[in-house]
C-alpha cells in the first residue's frame, strides 16, 4: 500500500483533508526510522535508523509531554515515514498534522499519529 495514499484517506475520514505530504529522508540518504510520538499533547519525531540523526517533525517534539516510542504488530521498529498537512482555508498556516508509516517487514501502513495546530 503507498503510504500516502494511506494519510490521504485517513485525513478525508477525519475532515481535514491533506493538502501537503512529503516522505522524510534523512541527510544521510536514508529512509528508516523509529518513531517516537505523544498522542495526548500532538507531536512526534524520528531517529535515523542509519546515523542516528533525529528529525522534529513539524516542530512538535517541544510539545511531547509522554514520549511513546511506536511499533509494529510485527514487532519491528522501523519506519518509513510520511508528514500530510491540512491547511486554513486560503492560508499556508497549518491546521491538521498526519504522521504516517509504513513498516518494510510486513508492509502495513497507518497513520500512527495526527494533531490539531492552534
């Protein structure tokens, strides 16, 4: 399953259909991580599964109260990972984040995280 198709599809379910995605990647070339999130607070961020850098998604990881780091039903850690973003009505300013996976073990996909901006 493409992975943003799979944002997509979740975002027109919630409402705030996604006008923006992108696929991260790493400055290093790489495509996996780990992802860390807080379902409670809105924010999440990643971790190289190859360097090692970390990447604040959206600058949300300041908003992180309980850090979770997500899995999948396989048991694997790593990601790759899609950001889709909902707009205001004829602004830039973002009002709707999307954290989607997919694991490459088992090929599932799912957003794994969203939020409301202020």
């Amino acid at each position: 399953m493409n992975l943003k198709y799979e944002v997509l599809r979740y975002s027109n379910l919630n409402g705030y259909p996604i006008e923006d995605y992108n696929d991260l990647k790493c400055t290093c070339g790489s495509s996996e991580f780990e992802l860390y999130s807080d379902d409670e607070e809105g924010g999440a961020f990643v971790t190289c599964k190859s360097c090692g850098a970390e990447l604040d998604i959206e600058n949300s990881k300041q908003n992180i109260g309980e850090c979770f780091q997500n899995g999948c039903n396989c048991d694997n850690g790593y990601f790759n990972v899609g950001v889709g973003k909902a707009f205001h009505q004829d602004t830039n300013d973002v009002r709707w984040v999307y954290v989607g996976a997919h694991c490459s073990k088992c090929s599932l996909s799912g957003v794994y995280v969203d939020w409301k901006e202020c």
